[in-house]
C-alpha cells in the first residue's frame, strides 16, 4: 500500500513540474487509493475550474499506466468565504419543525441502525420524517436502505431518496465509497452545510440526523447552523462508550442543545433457546450514567442477529418485522421522543411582543 502510494507520488512528480510544480503539494497530499481507485479530494477556488480540470486530464493518462490503479475520480469542492462558525442558516424552520442529530462518542455502537429504526418508529406515528445521514467519514445509509444511485437535482436543489418512505440524503449517495476520510474540518462543515440547505426536504416533522462519532466539527457546525430540538445519545453499557458517550453529551450541553435522552444498544443477549436475558457487555451502565447526570433514559435494545443482518441487507428490522419485540421497543423510544420534543418545545422560552 505504501509502496504504491510513493509510486503515485513519484508519477506526479515526474508530471507536476515548471509551471506545475505548485501543484505538487496540493495532489500528492489529497489522495487516497482504495481497492484500485485512486480518488483526489481537492478543495479549489470556483474560478480556477477550468485549469484544474486540465491538470486532472494530464494526470489522469499518466496515472493510467500503473498496473494497480483501475479507476480515477478527483472530487471538487470549493468553498465561499462564509463564517460557517457563525452564520445561522435563514428559515431552518423549512428544513423540519424537529431537527434531531443521533451522536454518539464512538464509533460501531449502533448509532446508524438506532437512527434508521427511529425515524421509520416515528414515521409509523403518522410524522413525515426524513433521515440525514452526516456521518461523513463512514456514511452508512446506503447500505442501511440498499440504495447506491446518485440523488436527482431540482431547481439546483438534491432530491432525497425515499427509503421506506423516510427522505434519506447521504453523503455515501453522492461520493465514492471512503473518499471523505481525507477531508478536514472545512470541509466536513462545508458538507454538512450543504446537505442541510441544498437538499429539497419536504415538509418534514422531523429530520433525524445520524452524525460522525465524536465529538468534532460536525457537531459544532450543526449546533451552530440550526436549531436542533434535542440530541440522542446511543451507548453500549461497557464503561469505554459510556465516558464517550459522556464528552458527546456534555459537548451538546455547552453549546445549549437539550438531551432529549440516552439509549443503551447491544444492553443485553436474549436468548432464544434457554429464554433469559445474557449480559454480555455488563447492563443498565447508560441508565445509571442518564440518572447521574439528570437527562432522560429512552430505553434498551438488545443485541441481536436478526437486528444485524436485516440492517446489513437494507432492510432495517422495523420494516422486515415490524411485530418483532425489538421493533415494539423502537416505537416505544419513538414515542417518548415525540413526547419530549413538545414538552422541550413549551419549555423554551418565547418572547411576546404585544
Ligand atoms: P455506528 O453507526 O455506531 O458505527 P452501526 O449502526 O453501523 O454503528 O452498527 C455497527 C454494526 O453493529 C452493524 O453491523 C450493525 O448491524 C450492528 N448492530 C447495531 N446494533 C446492533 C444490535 N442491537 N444487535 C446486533 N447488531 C447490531
């Protein structure tokens, strides 16, 4: 791998040169070379298109000739000066009533399926509920609902898929698989950016919005653009992903976004052959945490074949089973959180002008 990465140094090298040679930096420092596709991420000014274009023609042919490199894509982006830091997105109120991001602290906890599960509970409430999945660096939508085409554009707006009769958007349905692992900060808040404005939500209840692990720029950035109704927090009971799980709730809490409560995924094993409940990472470590810090506890699910496999061929359980006892406990979460957006909702203060 390395080996092949200095190959591909070494092409622009030779390619990037006089004139060029300016360039060098910025190429050999923005790729990524995945199952024999190489995929450039450059972040270029809107008027030096053209030029980049060409650059990219030339590499492209030179590129060509080494043996382990089947594909090319350069990924485009560019960036207006804006105070992302800052600037509220006018009229968020279009984009949802609810706007509602699922984090949690670390990566492979259920975040993504607790999502997906989620807004289809909601939905069955008679919501008009749409899915953001934000997770830039391991988007998982497109496995989650089976779909893999490009998005259609209206009015130079994206149209979200249906999935399941949610509005998904992904960033995993517009680019190729694994090439925003490279991006930094500006960039991830660019996307974020763009997915929430530049894409045709209609008429939504809510938006579930699955983020990045982590505490990073994407949750700044969406804390700071729109008015979020309440953060979810998902955690496995071992005590790893609950002090992560922690630093994801008090990030929240610092820049004024509510809780709108912690749910514990894998908490259990139901067996059913002998029947009982199997501890398997210990159980009720996200309860406690949720009554030690004063937010609300939305529930527990267990870890489950069926629930893995049903995600993992794109359909999640809630649509395959809907009468399966896990997608009883979902709806059950799905109801609380209806409960408490309107609850949040009365309890945020208005001003009266009279
Ligand atoms: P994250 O979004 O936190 O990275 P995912 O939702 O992608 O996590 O889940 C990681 C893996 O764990 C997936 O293969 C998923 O099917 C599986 N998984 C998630 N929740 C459960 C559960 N309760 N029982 C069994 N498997 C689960």
């Amino acid at each position: 791998m390395e080996k092949n990465n200095n190959k591909i140094v070494n092409v622009l090298k030779n390619i990037l040169i006089g004139d060029l040679a300016n360039y060098l930096n910025i190429y050999s420092k923005n790729f990524l070379l995945k199952n024999n596709n190489l995929i450039f991420t450059l972040e270029i000014e809107e008027n030096k298109l053209d030029h980049f274009k060409k650059i990219n023609n030339i590499i492209e042919s030179e590129m060509n000739a080494l043996d382990f490199i089947s594909k090319i894509d350069f990924l485009m982006t560019s960036h207006k000066k804006i105070n992302i830091e800052t600037e509220k997105i006018k009229d968020d109120s279009k984009i949802a009533k609810y706007i509602i991001p699922v984090a949690s602290g670390k990566g492979g906890v259920g975040k993504s399926t607790t999502s997906i599960n989620l807004a289809l509970a909601i939905q069955s409430l008679e919501m008009k509920v749409g899915i953001l999945d934000a997770d830039i660096y391991g988007p998982s939508l497109p496995r989650l609902t089976g779909i893999n085409v490009k998005p259609d554009m209206y009015e130079k707006k994206l149209i979200p898929h249906n999935a399941f009769g949610l509005q998904s958007m992904s960033i995993g349905y517009l680019l190729p698989e694994d090439s925003a692992t490279i991006w930094r900060g500006p960039m991830v808040m660019s996307a974020i950016n763009q997915l929430l404005t530049e894409v045709k939500w209609n008429n939504l209840d809510f938006l579930i919005i699955d983020m990045p692990p982590g505490t990073g720029d994407a949750q700044l950035t969406l804390s700071q653009k729109v008015q979020l109704a309440g953060a979810i927090i998902v955690s496995t009971p071992q005590d790893l992903s609950l002090i992560d799980a922690r630093k994801g709730l008090n990030m929240f809490k610092k820049v004024n976004v509510p809780i709108l409560g912690i749910i514990e995924n894998m908490s259990y094993f139901l067996c059913n052959k002998c029947n009982t409940k199997h501890e398997i990472f210990g159980h009720g470590g996200a309860k406690k945490e949720a009554i030690k810090l004063g937010v609300p506890f939305l529930g527990e699910i267990p870890l489950d074949i069926d629930l893995r496999s049903n995600s993992d061929e794109g359909k999640p359980i809630f649509i395959k089973s809907p009468e399966n006892y896990i997608s009883t406990l979902y709806l059950d979460i799905a109801k609380k959180i209806i409960k408490n957006v309107k609850k949040s909702n009365l309890e945020s203060p208005k001003i009266i002008f009279d």
